[in-house]
C-alpha cells in the first residue's frame, strides 16, 4: 500500500509531516550539552540552600532502601 493510500493520509498537515521527519532522526542520549551561556548562568548561581540538600538526601536515601514495589518508607 502506497503512503498516499493509508487510511488518515488526507488528515494530516504538511507541517505535521515535516516534524515527524525531523523528529525521527533523534538519537537516544544525553543530548547536547550547556551552551556557554547556560554554563556561565549555572556558575553565577546562588549555592543550593542545606534545607534543599538534606531534603534531596532523603529523598534519594528512601529510593535506595525501598522494599518492595510502591512502598512508601
């Protein structure tokens, strides 16, 4: 069956197919890194807060001594 004939084929726009060109050539991966201005941008921030930190310990702490599926520690 050619392209032009599946079902749906006249529903959809010529910019739909163009994205769907374009995103098909995604690789998996980290992607691209930080442009130098995103990198400059993380260096001039302010040091995350200890209230934040420990809040992120935990967090990571309850996933690694989770037993069983769903748990909630």
């Amino acid at each position: 069956m050619s392209t032009d004939q599946e079902p749906g084929f006249d529903r959809v726009s010529n910019e739909t197919r163009e994205f769907q060109r374009i995103d098909e050539q995604v690789t998996a991966g980290a992607g691209r890194g930080p442009t130098p201005a995103e990198a400059a941008a993380a260096e001039q921030a302010p040091p995350v807060a200890d209230h934040t930190r420990e809040a992120y310990r935990d967090m990571v702490w309850k996933g690694i001594t989770q037993v069983g599926a769903g748990r909630i520690a």
